[in-house]
C-alpha cells in the first residue's frame, strides 16, 4: 500500500529527512536511498508517494519513494550539467601548456595537484563526517582550499561525491574563489617580477 506525504525535513548533506504523512499523524523516516529515482535531489515541502516499513525498533520509514508532480529528468544532461567538468579540464589542459611553453614555473602544476588533492580529501572527510553526525569541516577551510588553487579537486569532489552542491551560498563563495584565484594566476603572467620568478623557479 502507497502512501502520500510532505517533506518537512531534510538535510541534504546528510542525505536524510523526515515526511508528514497527510492526516498528520507520526512522522516517517526518510533516506536519499529510499528513492525510486535517485537522479533528483529532494528538497522540503515536496510531495512525495511511499510504501511504509519499519526499522529493528519499529520505527516508521518510507520506502520505494516517488515524487509527485515533478518532470522527469532527462536522461543524458547536456551543456549545464557537464560545464564543470570541460572547465576543469580546459584550465588544467592551459596550465600544462603554459608549463611546456615555459610561460609557467613547474611548481605551478604541483601546487594545484597537491591543492587539488587536499581540497578532495577535506570534502570526502566532511561528506563521512556529515553522514555520521561528527565534527564538520568548515566551510572557510574547504574555501580557502579552493583559493589556494585546489579548486578543480574541489569541484571533482563536488561532483563525484554530491556534496556541497545544492546550498547555494556555499556554491556562490566557492565560485568566487575559482575567479580570485584564476585572477591571480593571470596576474602571474604580467606581473614585472613574474620572468625573474620564473627563472628561479626553474624556468626559462
């Protein structure tokens, strides 16, 4: 038997919430993985259908979850949803060859590999530790990651992980890190002390 209820909680960084049944009665637990379609994020007073089931202490929770109303989601995104990606690979295809034209010091590409990978750690750390209710990351620190110029790990971790992706403060300052730091690189090569910085980093 399908029920219908309202999202009336739900944290997404932890991947959970609660439904109201219609009528009012005890709230239902709900988990991202409860989902019919997991390609939607679910967010709050959403209208959703559920079977009924119980955990080992007899505590409602919904399954096989549906929404309703929604249009379904096309099953190969474009454009939008793939953007990230080209722009990661695109600055990092740049900075690779602005090595091998010896605009760039070498130790330009190991600060973003060693950036990047801190950024995707901080994130994967944050994620377990949102799931299991324990100390969190905060969010200057994964910033300031990304300033420093781990932000294409960072936005790897965004989108392999799903985390951080729908709050949209987060995603406005974490975008506004991207453009400092790209800004900086740029100051880099125009700067009058970037030839002599480049020659004693190793560079021509």
């Amino acid at each position: 038997m399908r029920y219908q209820g309202k999202i009336t909680d739900w944290n997404d960084d932890k991947g959970f919430g609660f439904i109201t049944p219609n009528g009012g009665s005890q709230r239902v637990f709900l988990h991202i993985k409860s989902f019919s379609n997991r390609q939607q994020r679910p967010v709050r007073n959403e209208i959703v259908t559920y079977e009924l089931t119980h955990d080992a202490k007899e505590r409602p929770q919904a399954s096989s979850v549906a929404f309703v109303g929604r249009r379904a989601t096309p099953a190969s995104p474009s454009g939008r949803a793939n953007a990230p990606i080209i722009l990661t690979t695109a600055f990092l295809v740049f900075v690779a060859g602005s090595v091998f034209a010896g605009k760039l010091p070498i130790a330009v590409v190991w600060i973003y590999l060693a950036a990047s990978l801190l950024a995707f750690v901080a994130y994967a750390l944050d994620k377990s530790a949102a799931r299991n209710e324990q100390w969190r990351t905060r969010e200057s620190t994964l910033h300031l990651f990304a300033l420093a110029g781990g932000w294409p790990g960072a936005l790897a971790a965004q989108r392999l992980l799903r985390h951080k992706t729908s709050k949209r403060s987060f995603q406005f300052a974490f975008w506004v890190t991207v453009i400092l730091n790209c800004c900086a690189l740029a100051g880099f090569f125009s700067s009058p002390g970037a030839e002599a910085l480049r020659s004693m980093l190793g560079t021509a």
